[in-house]
C-alpha cells in the first residue's frame, strides 16, 4: 500500500519509506567510487589528488541545491501539513526557478574564477592545472547538479520516493558506464571523468524537471507559473542554513585535511584521504539518506500539531540510527582492506597509509549518525539555528580544532582520529539541545 506523509509510522513503515532514499543515497556514493576508481587506476594518483584537492571548492559551488532542497522541503511538507496544497506547490515552484537561477549564475563564477582559488587552497604545481581542469568541466553542469540535490528531499515530499530511487540509479549508471567509455578507451583522462558526472547529473536534476510539469503528475507537487514570495524564500534559506554551511564547512575543513596532510603525509596523504571520502559515503550514506526520507514525515506532523506522532518519530528513530551506527562500524573495521585495495592496490606504503587512516577514521561512525540526524530533525522543525549550530560545530568548529591539535599530540593518527573527537563533543551539544527544545516542539513523553 501507499504510504504517506499523514500516516501513523510503525517502525517497518518508518523503514520502508525512508528506504528508498537510503538506497539512493548509497547508490549515489557508489558512483562517485567508480569515479574515483577510474581516475586512480587508469588516469594517475597524481590526477587523483588533484580532483581530491578540489572537490571542496567544487561542493561549495553546489550547496545552493542541497540548502533549497532541504530548508525548501521542509517549509512545503509544514504548508501541506496545514492543509494549503495550492501555496505548496507555488512555494515548491519558485524554489526550483530559483535553483536554476543561483545554477547558472555559480556556474559561471567557478569557472572564471576556479584558478585563483585552488592558489588559495595551496595548489601544488604539480597538481594545479589538473584541478582546474577538471573543476571547469565539471562547473558546466553545476545547474543539474543543484536541481538533481533539490529534488531528492521534494521528491519525497512529493511522496514519491521510489521514483528518486530509479532517478538516481539511472543516473548513477550512466556515470559508470561514460566513465568506462571516457576515461577507459577514449583516454580522456579528468575531462572524460568530469563529464562522465556531468551527463550522469543531468539525468538526475532534469528528468524530475519534466515530471513536475507533467501533466501526467499526480503527487501532491506541481511545477507551475507563480509569484515571489520573499518571505518563504527567506525562511526555506534560513531554515536550510545548517545543510548550506554543513557543505561549506566540509569543504572548508576538507581544505584544512589537505593542508596538514600535505604537511604531514604529502601527496599521498591526500590521496589515502581521497579513497577515505570515496568509501565514507557508502557508509555514512544510511544516515544522510534516513535524515532526507524521515525529514518530510516529520515536518508534516509538526505543521499538523500531532505531538503523539512527532515523539515517536524521534524515539524510532534513535533507535534505528542506534542499530544501524553499530552495523557500520563492524562493518567499516572489517572491509578496511579490500575497499582500500580497490583504489591503491598498485602502490603497498600507500595502501598500508589508506588502511590505517580508513580503521581509525571509521570509529566516528558509532557517533556521526546521531549528530546528522539532530540537525535535520531540527530542519524538519523549521527551526534553522539549531540545526546550523549543530552543523557548524560538528563540521567546523571542533573538526577543524581537531584537525590542527591532535596531530601536535599523535602526529599523522592525529589527522585521521579527528572525526571521531569531533563528533564526541557535537553528540554532548546534539543531545543538550533536544532535551532542552522538549517542552517547546511536544516531543517530550509528559507533553500532551
């Protein structure tokens, strides 16, 4: 049967509705490996440190798509929780042409202006016309990548989760095939990996285009003529503030790691860092993908005031995130080898650095889960403070603290065990700030 947003969630239906979005956020991951692994092994390590390097830069030209999507979602999930469908969908409308917009307009600034900013990141020479290379390639598909963002949290606004699915695995398919045609027998090297990502990407942000403004659309969201409505603008901004400087605060951070490693590990520093992020997503990707699938759900409870179902909603959710975070660190200790071996097999110190960085880099995941799901549950409140407060402080603040101490005290190690101290101290903030907010969302057990 259907499952929708008004519904009162068991923990299977909980489970079967964010599914959807956990696999297609794996599945996501999966690709961006293959990339990686295409680049690696049939490109250079040199060329693989170079897209490492400035991914960072790259992923904060796309975090419009990521703050719209989210903050934007969760405001069209309350007004549908209220009962005002045609304000939904021009809200929801006026977003998505706001995406193009901001698309276009960031494509064009990393483009002319991507070579001054890898010299600020600490560029190389032997890594700097690499990355603008494959950053200027990859610039030109910016547009579909923020709309293929937006429109996996309004996708399951539009209770149609499962068609993300199929969006992103098509997607994703297209990229491994063209990265094997590219970079494999064509030799196109960065060019042919960049644009490899920028094909996949347009499946994924234009094909949900077209399905909105079909007339064959029967969800509860519609792509239609509207007005600006600043204040809805501001608050989708707002209230997507902490996924915004989340994926700034990453690449900044992300910049740091490159730093010290340069420092510390040179080159191959940041190329065990590379493989690290490329297999991290696999494993974190359950937990960004429970917090997109469960966030609407949430926000349509708390627009339709049902406290009972808001409590359980967090209580289930604890729970699952609880069993899941121990699943993945067992798991992520285990596999260390083998996934290493699939980028660096080719060099031993390399692949000995990679293992040991990914072992300890990997104890964060009996923490990160939590923290990632506090501050988008707090998104799903319409509340964006909090919830950057949260972001800011586990991506920023007590990361990059960690990053810059703990190798004075554990050299290397201390670059790889930063993640872990990091998300320690934000699991102490996370929990203070959902005990405290109880009595003002209904979600404590003594509220009514």
């Amino acid at each position: 049967m259907k499952i929708r947003l008004s519904d009162h969630f068991t923990y299977g239906k909980l489970l079967r509705f964010v599914l959807p979005c956990v696999v297609m956020m794996t599945v996501s991951s999966v690709y961006s490996i293959v990339d990686g692994f295409f680049v690696s092994n049939f490109v250079g390590k040199t060329p693989f440190a170079a897209l490492n390097f400035i991914m960072p830069a790259i992923m904060i030209l796309g975090g419009l798509g990521f703050m719209i999507g989210t903050g934007g979602s969760a405001l069209v999930a309350k007004i549908l929780g209220e009962g005002d469908r045609e304000k939904a969908n021009k809200v929801f409308s006026m977003l998505i042409y706001v995406t193009i917009f901001g698309g276009i307009v960031l494509s064009v600034l990393g483009i002319v202006f991507i070579r001054p900013m890898a010299r600020l990141m600490g560029a190389t020479p032997n890594i700097l016309e690499d990355c603008v290379i494959y950053a200027r390639v990859i610039f030109l598909g910016n547009t579909a990548f923020m709309l293929q963002n937006a429109f996996q949290s309004f996708l399951v606004v539009a209770e149609r989760p499962h068609m993300g699915l199929v969006i992103s695995v098509s997607s994703g398919v297209v990229n491994m095939v063209l990265d094997f045609f590219f970079v494999y027998l064509f030799k196109w090297e960065l060019v042919g990996a960049a644009l490899a990502t920028n094909i996949g990407q347009i499946v994924g942000g234009v094909i949900p285009l077209f399905y909105f403004a079909s007339k064959k659309n029967k969800s509860p969201l519609r792509l239609m003529k509207c007005s600006f409505y600043p204040k809805e603008l501001f608050l989708s901004l707002s209230n997507g503030l902490s996924e915004f400087v989340t994926n700034i605060s990453v690449s900044v951070v992300g910049m740091l790691y490159n730093y010290q490693l340069l420092k510390y590990a040179g080159e191959d520093g940041i190329s065990a860092y590379g493989v690290i992020m490329y297999v991290n997503f696999i494993f974190v990707g359950f937990f960004f993908g429970y917090s997109v699938g469960a966030s609407p759900v949430i926000s349509f409870h708390y627009g339709a005031q049902n406290r009972k179902e808001l409590r359980g909603l967090l209580k289930k959710s604890l729970i699952i995130t609880g069993v899941a975070a121990g699943i993945m660190t067992i798991l992520a200790e285990t596999l260390a080898t083998p996934l290493s071996m699939i980028f660096v097999s080719y060099d031993q110190a390399l692949l000995s650095m990679t293992v040991n960085a990914f072992r300890l880099y990997s104890t964060a995941f009996l923490i990160f889960g939590f923290n990632v799901f506090a501050s988008s549950f707090f998104t799903a409140l319409n509340n964006g403070v909090l919830s950057a407060i949260i972001s800011v402080c586990r991506t920023f603040v007590f990361q990059a603290a960690a990053v810059i101490l703990l190798p004075i005290l554990l050299d290397l190690n201390g670059i790889w065990l930063a993640l872990t101290a990091a998300e320690g101290v934000t699991l102490v903030l996370s929990a203070l700030l959902i005990l405290l907010c109880g009595k003002k969302y209904g979600y404590l057990k003594n509220q009514n």
